[in-house]
C-alpha cells in the first residue's frame, strides 16, 4: 500500500489496511492508581458501612475544592440530580423549562420527571451549545417559564455570562447540565460554580467516573440542605418526610471509586486537551471539516471528540464516514442525532420543526474515539483515517450510496 502526501493510502472500504484491524472503541476506562481504589474499597467494607459514610463526604469535599464552589451534594447520577434540583427550584405543574433541543435525553427527561415541559431551544453554530439570544425569546413567548436548562455539551463551556443574564430578565433559575463538564474552565473559572447549581455526571463514558454517580455543585447553601434531605426520600432524618424525594444516594462504594479521579484531574483534563488537539492539527484543513471546540480561553474537558461535517465539502455524510470509520476498525457515535425534539419521547410536544439549526448541527456531528489514557500514536493514526478517508470520498460515496 503506498501513499503520496496528495494523496493518502486507500481506505478499507477499498481495499486498504484497516487502521486498527483490531478495533477501536469510543472510549476506554481505566481506573488511576488501582492499589490506591482497591484500599479504599477495603476500608469501605471493612467500615461494615456502604452508603451515607464517610467516603461520600470527602468525595463531595475534594469535588468542591476542585470545582472551587462551597457546596457540593453527591447523588446515584446525573439525572436524577437534576431532577432533584428542578423540583428543588420549584419547577412542576407542567410549565415550561427552556432547553437545548441539542443534549442528551437526560436533560429532557430530567425536566419531565420534575413536573415541567421541556421547550427546546436553539444551537450556536459555532460550537452548539445553546443559543442565549434563542432561549431568551424562547423563554419570552412562554407561558409562566419556570426554568432555564443548558449543557456544556461535550464539555465545552456554555456562554454563562449571556445565559445568566437571559434567565435573569426572564426571572427563573439556570441549571445547568454540566455531566460532560467536570474539569472544563470558562475563562479560569471552573465549571459548577454557575447558575443557581450545576450537575456532574461520574458514569463510565466522562472524564472522571464513579461507576454510576453524579454530583450537584452549588454556591446555595439552602438548596445543598434541601438536595441532602432530597436525595434521601425528602427525609429530614426523622422519617417524617418533608416532599417526594427519591432515593437518589451515591453509594459509599461508588464515591470510593470516584475520590480516585479526582488526585490528577487537571493533569487528565489537558493531556485530553492535547490530544484533541493534535487531533486538530492533524485534519486541518480538510475541506468541510471542523472540530466542536470551545472559544480561546475556555478549556474542554473533551468528553467527547467531535467533529462536524459539512456532507457537500467533505463529500460524505456523518453517516457515511461513521460506516468508512467502522471498516477502519474505528467506533464512532452521532452524539446527538437525532436532537431531543425530534425523539420520540417528545414527539406530543409538537416542536420536531422548530430547530433548523439544531436538526442540520445534529445531522453533521460525529464523535470519534478519545480517552484518557489514549497515546498521541493512536489519535494520530484515527486522524489519518479521517484523512485518508475524505480523499477519497468520491469513489467511498459510490460504495457507500
Ligand atoms: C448531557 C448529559 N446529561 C445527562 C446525562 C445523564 O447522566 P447520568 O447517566 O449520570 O444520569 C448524560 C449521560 O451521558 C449526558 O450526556
């Protein structure tokens, strides 16, 4: 197989060596210091006590000093965790919560559970996070708002500044859905000290895990009383419970397994960075191609790499180059396609049209894989397959058509 700098070596799809004949997976978990998890693990059973002990507590202590926010409230994940703070907020009775039509269902859902209904709102188009000047006639056409959601998707930082300043004129709280964001930076202020509270997510595919798990960051104190109490059946401690809490309690055997991310974090945080950025130098200037990034300043934790592709340029559709990437030996995602208006789930609502800029984001992303510990070699050579594969995009679109 040979290559000329104008032109690469043929893709699999053709009849080229696959860049990794043994396959690539999206992701790949590997606990850090496994001697160090596997005491912990010890201590917590020998303690005879497996959930509300101590090893939560310090996992929300060592979060907050990380996350630089006075509070923080350990839960079973990130979605019931925004449940409990939307109902905390007083969102219920069905009215409105604006959000990103662009998320993970979980954002929806979450709402949907706490009694509101989700009203979605535009994408930015320069790194689909959501659109402030969006929510904020979103929020001005609906009928008593009670909330406004927003995701760092990906991990890239949403506009806080803009956002607050919209929930603010609308008059409802902003909760964020940072489950990609644990690490992320908005001009060197970590992410969870925004809005009225964030919510992390510790499960198997982000950047610091738990197992399953989740954490509330808030600089409200009352509210970090009332999640405490929430996550709990909405029991004060004597049984006589004060609302319909859940049982939404991180074991101590999860936040063991959590307290192990936190040592180096920022360490995994910018490796992450560099990678995607290596990533970035490698493709540049491929013909309708770019990557989701977050603005100068700002620091992504990278939870997912992932680019957009305009399928008239690039010559083939996500969908196209996810099967190109697959013959490669390559897993890849549509994170997020289709777009949380346009699932079923939230078909009644009636709001599949109301996003041309979400729908047309949703239908060119595709996320490659990234982890951790990933080595420089191997996102180089995922980048040369994307390469290798928009050269010869017009003989794989004939395959592939
Ligand atoms: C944006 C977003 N929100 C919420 C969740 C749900 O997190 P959890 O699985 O911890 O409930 C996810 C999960 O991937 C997510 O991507």
């Amino acid at each position: 197989m040979t290559s000329t700098p104008d032109r690469p070596a043929l893709p699999a799809l053709l009849g080229g060596e696959p860049a990794f004949p043994a396959g690539l997976p999206l992701t790949r978990v590997r606990v850090p210091d496994r001697a160090a998890l596997l005491a912990r693990l010890g201590a917590v059973l020998d303690s005879g006590q497996l959930t509300n002990g101590p090893t939560v507590a310090e996992l929300e202590e060592g979060a907050a000093e990380l996350l630089d926010v006075p509070h923080v409230v350990a839960v079973s994940n990130c979605t019931a965790g925004l449940m409990l703070v939307l109902q905390a907020a007083g969102v219920g009775g069905g009215r409105p919560v604006v959000m990103p039509g662009f998320t993970f269902s979980a954002t929806a859902h979450a709402a949907h559970w706490a009694g509101g209904a989700p009203v979605f709102a535009e994408a930015r188009e320069q790194d689909i996070t959501l659109d402030p000047a969006d929510a904020a006639a979103r929020l001005a056409a609906a009928d008593r708002p009670a909330a406004l959601m927003a995701t760092h998707v990906y991990g890239t930082p949403c506009q806080t500044e803009r956002l607050q300043e919209v929930a603010d004129a609308a008059g409802v709280p902003l909760v964020y859905d940072s489950a990609h964001g644990f690490g992320s930076r908005r001009g060197g202020v970590p992410v969870g000290g925004f809005g009225l509270a964030e919510v992390f997510s510790m499960s198997p595919t982000k950047v610091a895990v738990a197992g399953e798990g989740g954490l509330v960051a808030t600089r409200d104190a009352a509210l970090a009383r009332t999640l405490r109490i929430a996550r709990d059946y909405g029991n004060p401690g004597d049984y006589d419970t004060l609302f319909p809490g859940l049982n939404a309690r991180m074991s101590e055997l999860h936040a063991a397994v959590g307290l192990n991310w936190l040592a180096g974090l920022p360490g995994r945080v910018a490796h992450r960075g560099a990678l995607a950025a290596a990533f970035g130098s490698a493709v540049a200037g491929l013909p309708g191609l770019r990557l989701a990034l977050p603005e100068p300043g700002d620091v992504s934790t990278f939870k997912d790499l992932t680019l957009i592709l305009d399928a008239e340029v690039f010559g083939l559709s996500a969908e196209e180059s996810a099967r190109a990437l697959k013959a490669e030996g390559i897993d890849s995602r549509r994170y997020f396609h289709p777009p949380v208006q346009r699932q079923r789930a939230y078909a009644h609502l009636g709001q599949a049209e109301n996003l041309p800029v979400t729908d047309r984001l949703a239908g060119s992303v595709l996320t490659v894989p990234m982890w951790t510990q990933m080595d420089a070699a191997t996102m180089r050579r995922t980048a040369d397959a994307v390469v290798r594969i928009q050269s010869h995009a017009d003989r794989l679109g004939a395959v592939l058509r």
